[in-house]
C-alpha cells in the first residue's frame, strides 16, 4: 500500500495574452508595415525613388560618409572582441556584456554597431544600388522582433 504525500504541488498555468487578437494585431501592424510603407516611398517610382536614389549616388559626400561610418563600425567591433565583449571568459554564462552589473552599455553599444550598420549600408548607394532597399525591406522583421 502506498502512502500518498501532503505535498501541496501548484500548477502553473501558461501565460496568456492579455491583448487578445485584435490588441496583438494592432500593435503588431504598425512595425509590421512601416518597412513596406516606407520602402514603397523611397525607393520606388510611385514615391520618391528617382530623387533618393540621384540624391545617394550623386552625392560625393555620401561615399566619405559611407567609409567613415564603416571604419568606425569595424573598429567598434574589433575593439569588442578584443575586449571580450561577445563572450567573456570571466563571466559564465553571461553574452554581451562589458562588466557583472552591465544593464544599459551593452545595449546602447549593439544598438550603434545596429545603426552603424544600416546607416552605412544605406549611404553605399553609388556602389550598391539595390542595398538600400533591401535593408529597408529586412527592417520589418527586426521591428518585430525588438516589439516582442
């Protein structure tokens, strides 16, 4: 015969949300279509594409602006692995982080190596023309992936 426990054990339930569809669709619409709207009017004929693109492609300062910004970016990243930033050896289990009680450099060095990224892929222009819709375009998912 087996004797049964007093535990009291507790079920934990799935968090549910609380938006519902409608509240997550909403919020999810505008991310979702900015990048659409946003390529639709820079870079298209219905919108703004001829004079963006001239503007990129003619523009000489937008080539120096181009190289410099990437310069930056590539020494920003270097002096990260150098410094063990993407995975440091004396903090286990610990990405991306300068330091134990990290919360706010980390963050703010992703997001300018992010926007040194797409800054610098769309001043590439005259070089890449179709890159700067393309960055556009792949902006939609990241947009909802920092939502989430």
């Amino acid at each position: 015969v087996k004797e049964e426990s007093n535990e009291v054990v507790s079920i934990v339930e799935p968090k549910t949300c609380r938006l519902g569809f409608n509240g997550y669709f909403l919020l999810c619409l505008p991310p979702a279509s900015m990048p659409c709207i946003m390529t639709s009017l820079l870079w298209s004929l219905m919108g703004h594409g001829q004079e963006c693109l001239k503007f990129m492609m003619d523009t000489q300062a937008a080539s120096v602006i181009f190289r410099v910004v990437f310069l930056l970016l590539v020494i920003l990243v270097v002096s990260l692995y150098l410094l063990d930033f993407f995975w440091p050896p004396h903090l286990p289990g610990q990405y991306l982080v300068c330091c134990q009680h990290n919360r706010y450099i980390s963050r703010i060095l992703i997001g300018l190596m992010g926007l040194g990224l797409i800054g610098s892929s769309m001043l590439a222009a005259r070089t890449y023309p179709w890159v700067p819709v393309i960055v556009t375009v792949l902006c939609g998912p990241l947009c909802l992936a920092a939502l989430r």
